[in-house]
C-alpha cells in the first residue's frame, strides 16, 4: 500500500526504473533524427562544388546554396521550440519528418537555382527540430545517466556524417548530385513512417498538467524495463531538485532564487521565450546562446572547410582536371577520414566530462582544435592539412557533445524553476 502522502517527481520515478529495453527504443529513434540531420548538413560538402561546375555558378550564388540551409536553421530551432512545448515533443517531430523529408526529396529534382536554395532553406527549416529530438530522448533518461548518455546519443550525428560521406564516395561519381540528395532524404521518411509510435514524454505531460498520462507513459516504461514505480502519487516538482539532479555550482544562485512552486503551464511561447531575457535568466541565456553559437561556427566551419580546401588542392594540382572533375577522390577521402574523427573525440568528450568538469573540458577541447587550425593559415601538403583538419573535428565535436550536455542540463534545471 502506497504511503500516506508519499510523492515523487518524474526523475525519482525514472531513477527508480532504470534505464532499460523502453530507453534504447526511444534512443533509436531519436538518433535516428540525428544521423538524418548529420547526413543533411553533410552533404553541402559535396553538393556545392558539382552545382557550380554544372550550373556555371559564381562562388557567391554556391555559398548561397549552404547560408539558405543555416537561415532555414535559425527560422525553424525557435518555430519548432515553440511546437514542442506547446503541443507536444511528438509534434516537434514533424519538422524533421515531413518538412525535411519532403523538400530534401523535392529539391532532388530542382530545376533551377532559385528552386534548389528555397527547397533547401526549407529543409534548413525542417532540420531546426533537431533539438527536440534531443530534449525528448533526454526527457526518458535518469538523471544520473544523462552525461554518460548523451555522450552515446551523439555517436548517432557521427554515424550519419560517416554514412553520407560513404554514399557521396559512391553514388556522386557514378550517378550525379540529384540522386545524393533524394537518397540523403530515407532517413527522414523512416522517422515520419513511425512517427505515430513514438510516446510523449512524460515530463512534458506533467508540465501540462496532465499527470495522469504522465503516470501511465511511466507505467508503460516501468512494464517494458520489467520494474515498478516508486510507492505515492506523482507530482510535477518538488520544492527542491529531485534527488540524485545537482546542478552545476554557477547555476545555484539561479536555482534557489526562482523558488520551486512556480509552473509553467498556461503560459504562452512567447511569454516563456520573454522569460528568458528576465532579470535572473538573461546572463545564463546570452552566455548558453554565445557557447552554441561558438561551437556550432566552429563545427560547421571545420566540415566546410574541408570541402574547399580538397578543391583548392585539386585546382592547384591541375586546373584541366579540375575543370572536367570538380571533385576527384581527394574530398571523398578527406571527408570520410575527418569524419571518423568524431569517435576519438566522442571518446575525449566521455573521459572529459565527468573527471574535469563540463567548462574546463570545453575548454580543452577549444584550445586544441585551435591549435591544429593555426598552420592551415599557410599552405599545407594534403596529407598534413587533413591530419590537422581531423585533430580540429576531434576536438570540435567533443566540445559541441560537452557543451550540448551542460545547456540540456541548465534546461532541466530551469524547467523545475520557472
């Protein structure tokens, strides 16, 4: 019999059951998001280069091709933000599942320029939802796992990049820029085929007040991992943090001056989007926003990189060939070696993380991807620009995993807060 006014939050219920068989469904879904995402994003790398030789297009009309993705990006992150927490993490889905799986096929078959960057500022749109996938997944996991978790929940983006470096080695050569693009989109057609099986999360559903489906999505995960849930009633918070939740020592002040009644429920996207920029909040959110900026620059610069300095190298080697092949086998190559990259450094991100400390780590990582960038401001023989260009991504990727898992972290502190 359950104790006489006994409760429990979300967290204590999802520490009391573990992470188990229910998890890895939810992860692989959600990875999935991931790997269509990396595969998106990846394929500027290849798609820009055979465009401008095909379409005789200037080198400001090809980084058009790449800004109209990254524009669609800023538009669809706060739109489908917005989706999420108001009508549900599922919802938030659509825009890597339909949008992105329909305008990433379409733009396949584009028949001109003006065509191919709406339909891929679309996608760029569709491509913003990326971060619900990664509240959601986290939504599921115990608190205590969540670092060691996401560092296993970005392996995915690193599998997507390896995959769409693979198939652009294969497919680009023999077929042609449009056939990579329209089978770039699988990914996101498998996400919108099971979309209608994929639970809501049940700390959304006790935000919303809605508690008792909240207690029945727990049930559910508490039957599949074969546990139960802890004895009482469950609550949407506690005054306090939930137990085994710390927060990291900078946030402390933040947490313990909001007060732990508060809720969020009723309020509007806007309002809450305002709350951001409120006397308490406004430091932590330009310092997060200023962080992600960083590391996204600095990621997304080191892939692109990698694609100009390949042809660069191919123009210099020989301009005939380069006027007949604009990619030889030097950027598949460099691609596919940076992109393995990503391992070791999701493997420096895990050591990191939990023995120095999520800021110092950051700080490692952006110290020495900016050391192996330095020389590249000099010409470089190709074996060493990609040996420097795969020391960069290393470094880079594990500091974006690092600095993914603090932000989710002050997420999660502030949802009990506000």
């Amino acid at each position: 019999m359950a104790e006489q006014g006994h409760v429990y939050t979300v967290d204590e219920a999802l520490t009391h059951v573990g992470f188990g068989k229910y998890q890895c469904f939810v992860l692989a879904y959600a990875g999935l998001g991931w790997v269509a995402e990396a595969m998106e994003i990846m394929i500027l790398s290849f798609v820009g280069p055979t465009v401008k030789s095909e379409w005789n297009l200037s080198s400001t009309e090809e980084s058009l091709i790449t800004t109209s993705v990254f524009a669609g990006l800023v538009v669809g992150a706060y739109a489908w933000g917005l989706v999420a927490d108001n009508y549900g993490r599922r919802m938030g889905f659509l825009g890597e599942a339909l949008v992105t799986a329909g305008a990433g096929l379409l733009s396949s078959f584009s028949p001109n320029y003006i065509t191919l960057i709406t339909l891929r500022c679309l996608v760029g749109v569709g491509l913003g939802s990326g971060h619900v996938f990664l509240s959601w997944f986290l939504e599921f996991v115990p608190p205590s796992n969540r670092g060691m978790w996401m560092v296993i929940f970005s392996s995915f983006w690193t599998i997507g990049s390896v995959s769409e470096a693979i198939g652009a080695w294969i497919i680009m050569p023999r077929l042609d820029w449009r056939w990579l693009l329209g089978l770039s989109s699988i990914p996101s057609f498998i996400l919108l085929a099971f979309l209608g099986f994929q639970p809501e999360s049940p700390r959304y559903l006790c935000l919303k007040g809605r508690t008792a489906e909240a207690h029945r999505a727990l049930e559910k995960i508490a039957q599949v991992n074969k546990t139960k849930l802890p004895n009482g009633k469950l609550v949407a918070r506690r005054s306090t943090l939930p137990t085994g939740e710390r927060a990291p020592p900078e946030l402390v002040h933040l947490l313990s001056s909001n007060g732990g009644n508060k809720t969020t429920e009723g309020k509007s996207g806007l309002s809450l989007f305002l709350m951001l920029f409120s006397s308490k909040l406004a430091r932590t959110t330009i310092l997060l926003w200023l962080l992600l900026f960083g590391n996204s620059f600095a990621y997304y610069a080191v892939v692109l990189l990698i694609s100009e300095l390949s042809s660069l190298d191919t123009r210099c080697r020989s301009p005939l060939m380069f006027s007949h092949h604009p990619q030889d086998a030097n950027l598949y190559i460099d691609e596919f070696i940076t992109s393995l990259a990503e391992i070791p450094g999701l493997l420096l991100a895990a050591i990191l993380v939990d023995t120095a400390g999520r800021k110092l780590s950051i700080t490692i990582m952006f110290t020495l991807s900016c050391l192996f960038l330095l020389p590249l401001v000099t010409y470089q023989s190709n074996i060493l620009t990609t040996g420097l260009l795969f020391g960069a991504r290393m470094c880079v990727m594990g500091a974006f995993t690092v600095s993914l898992i603090y932000a989710a972290e002050v997420k999660l502190m502030t949802l009990f807060t506000v």
